[in-house]
C-alpha cells in the first residue's frame, strides 16, 4: 500500500514530489512496523498513551498532542529550516560553502557516522521494551512510550538520509538497522551501552540522563557538520532529546526525594531503607557508577586519528563550535593524563584536533555534575550530608588509555586483587538488581503512583497528575 506522505508521514522534504525515495520507503515502512510490533513495547499495541507529535518544525507544530496508537503514530521526517548561504565552521574546510550532496571522498565515512548514530535509536526502543509492565504511573508509563516513540521518529531521520543521499549502500544500511537488536548474541548493536539489558526504572532513568546525554552531545557535533542535510537534521532531533534527558533527570530526583523522606522516618541505614520500601542512597550511587562509566565510552578514545580527520574534513565538530576562538585548531594540544605501566601516571601532550573526542567528553562531565549537584540538594534540603557524586572518567573504562585499568571510583590506580575486590562494591550487585526489581510493581490508576518514588511536580502539557496518560486497551 502506497503511503500517504502528506498525512502518513509529516514532511519537510518533499517526499511526494520525490518518486525514488517514495520507492525505497514504501519498501522499508512495513519492515519498521513489523520491528516496531516485534522488538517495540511489548502488549502496548492497542493503548493509546497521550503523545506528542512533530508535524512541522514550527513551535507550534512539533508539539501536537494527543491520543493514539503506538503503531499508528505519525514518525515524520523533518530537518531544520535551511540557513541562507550556510558556511562549514570548522576544519580545513572552513568558510566554505556547506555541502547539499555527499562529497565523493567522504561517502564512507558520511554513512558509517549515520548508521552508527542511526543504530542507537532502535537500539534504546528494544534495551526499554519490557518496562511498560512496572511502570510506577501512567505519567511515567506515558513518559517511556513518548521517549520510544521518538527515538523511532528518529531512526526514520537516518534512515531518510540514508535512501536519500548514499543510494543502494544506503538503502542496504537501512535494512540492517531493523536486523541488529539490543543484546543479541549474533548481531548486537554497534555500541556495547546498546547491548546493556535496561530491567528496572532505575535504570531507564539513569540511561536518559546519562546515555542519552551523550546522545544530546553526539548530536551537537552533527549539528556543526559540513553536510547540511545532516546537520539540518540533527538539529531539529534536539528538540526531543531535551524531553528525553528531563525524564531522566526527573525520575532520578523524584527516586531521591521519596528515599530522603523514608530518611527522615527510618534514619539512614540502607537495609531499613530497603524495608521501608525505598531505594537507598548506596544503591543510586551504585547504579549512578554503572551508567556514567558506560556512557563515557561512547564518545571513543582519548586520541584519535580518525576524530582528527573528521574535523579537519568539515565531516563532525564540536558542540557549539561558535562558542571556540580557533575553529582550524591547526597548532593547538591538550594534555592528557594516562596510565604509565607501572602503577602510576604521567601525561602526554597531543595534538588539539586529536583530542577532540575528550574535549566533548570533559563538556559532558561538566553537564553531568551540575545533574548531581541538583540531586544532592534534595539531600542535603533533607538534613542529611551524604552525598552523590560522579565517578572519575577513569574508572570502568572500556576505550581510550584507560581501558582495562584497576581503576577505583576516585581515580586511583589499585593493585589488581583489590580493585576486583572492590569492583563488588562499587557497581550494582545481583543482589541490588534484585532487590530494586522487586519494587517495580506496575500502578495503573491514575493520579497513584509506586511507593518508592515521589510523584511529579506537574502534568504533561498542563494537564493534572490525575489525567488518564494511557488509555490501556
């Protein structure tokens, strides 16, 4: 069946007029809604959530709300408004006209940056599929479907991209995105955080804050791109990504706020934190361990040839590059601290375009902090002096200089037996991942919410806790 691309599909890029792309994606849509009703949300079909819905990129237009159907949302397909005679602001290239087509000697790389970013979209749909069975709330039951919806209306973004300007290559890439799946032994996403099993709210929370943080800065330095369509894109996708870091950041607050309260009645022990139905301050931290180490991997090594290429290309910069005085970076260095095989560490100077990977990593540090400095707030407003607090960006490592290292939350080089010794202590134990999944027990009517969490300040679009978020059929 042909899809009705003015209804079906909201679009800014005149899929009508454009009989080829229409092909390829009359071909593709019914694969995305077979993967959508096999690795989406599980027996959520027949619901209808109260969605926000983009249909233009107006301010008016990418918040349209309402109920509907999960599979019969409205993903569109939407870039940014064009900037009138767009230079590339970075690089070798810059001051250069932005490219409207795919420059030939950068085809490959152009591709495996989109699928690559394109993997992650359904990747967090299938890591959160099971979670609408313990939702504490029907606001956050709606929450979740409104962040899988979105990460859906994203991958739709790449995949646009990848019919509209890498041809056969990109149709074939397109098609692999619905084949990979979050954790499968013989075709796992890209990314290993895309592998992590998310079982329990708490989880969901942090990968929004954290993970999908890193998606937010991932972004940005698309938004930079010489490319324009891709940056055009990626821009508008922020607009989004916001919704999906306040869950986050939100649910984490309300977790703290409803633990401090039991606090206040039980004192601080965790284990009567625990039996008093709350999770306590240990635990978060555990968890808060877990998902920041995690996440920091995905912005890749300390120093890289091939960062260094792609900012020297015009291909990817730095968030905000207009905030920077030197946008070539030519002859400048940042110094890096690293591991010197002996138990000790030392620094090495490189060169600034290499390090743009720990640049971008040490801005989302920065953000990271000012998250745990507002949840230590409500601990503190409490009466209590314990305290969150951001591991350092050497511990748990997986990529860069770190990798592999004995490396302890505060950034200490251990001796080998300790640091396994305290790895116990320092990430979520099957214990704590049970103990937390015993709380997730699904609340379904609305205006009630589960006891170990606190509710929300407000509604969604001004509307009061009490509104029915999902209509469960």
């Amino acid at each position: 069946m042909a899809i009705d691309y003015l209804e079906r599909i909201p679009n800014n890029v005149d899929l009508a007029g454009n009989r080829t792309l229409q092909r390829a994606l009359e071909h593709w849509q019914p694969r995305f809604l077979d993967w959508w009703r096999e690795m989406g949300p599980t027996d959520f079909l027949a619901s209808e959530p109260y969605l926000r819905t983009a249909i233009s990129v107006d301010r008016a237009g990418w918040a349209s709300f309402g109920h509907v159907k999960m599979p019969d949302y409205r993903w569109g397909i939407f870039l940014a408004e064009p900037e009138p005679d767009r230079r590339i602001g970075f690089g070798d290239e810059y001051g250069k006209p932005a490219w409207q087509q795919v420059p030939g000697e950068l085809r490959s790389t152009l591709r495996r940056l989109i699928v690559t970013q394109g993997d992650t979209e359904p990747a967090s749909v299938e890591q959160q599929r099971l979670l609408g069975h313990t939702a504490p709330s029907l606001y956050d039951l709606r929450n979740l479907f409104q962040v899988n919806v979105e990460e859906g209306r994203h991958l739709w973004a790449m995949v646009y991209l990848l019919h509209a300007y890498f041809g056969r290559d990109g149709r074939e890439e397109a098609e692999a995105l619905l084949e990979r799946h979050s954790g499968d032994a013989d075709r796992p996403r890209i990314l290993s955080t895309f592998n992590e099993p998310i079982a329990d709210w708490l989880s969901f929370f942090m990968f929004t804050f954290f993970t999908d943080r890193d998606g937010k800065f991932q972004l940005k330095s698309f938004a930079e791109s010489g490319f324009d369509p891709l940056a055009r894109t990626t821009r508008f996708m922020l607009t989004e990504e916001g919704h999906h870091m306040f869950v986050g950041d939100s649910g984490i607050a309300r977790i703290i706020r409803r633990t401090v309260e039991v606090m206040q009645q039980v004192g601080q022990d965790p284990d009567r934190v625990r039996a008093a139905g709350a999770i306590d301050l240990p635990t978060i931290q555990r968890y808060l361990n877990f998902w920041f180490s995690s996440s920091l991997d995905l912005f890749g090594a300390e120093s890289s040839s091939n960062v260094a290429s792609y900012f020297a290309s015009g291909v990817k910069g730095r968030p905000d590059e207009t905030k920077f005085d030197d946008h070539s970076c030519r002859d400048g260095a940042m110094t890096i601290v690293q591991p010197d095989g002996k138990g000790g560490i030392t620094s090495e100077e490189i060169p600034l375009r290499n390090a743009m990977n720990e640049i971008v990593r040490n801005a989302y540090t920065r953000e990271c902090e000012i998250g745990v400095r507002r949840w230590n707030g409500f601990i503190a407003a409490a009466g209590f002096k314990a305290g969150l607090a951001l591991p350092s960006s050497r511990f748990r490592r997986r990529q860069g200089v770190w990798a592999n290292q004995p490396v302890d939350p505060a950034g200490n080089i251990l001796p080998e037996a300790v640091w396994t010794k305290g790895m116990a202590e320092w990430l979520p134990s099957e214990a704590d991942r049970l103990f937390v999944g015993s709380l997730m027990q699904r609340v379904t009517q609305p205006g009630k919410i589960a006891g170990w969490i606190a509710p929300p300040d407000r509604g969604v679009n001004e509307l009061p806790l009490d509104y029915d978020y999902v209509r469960l059929n």
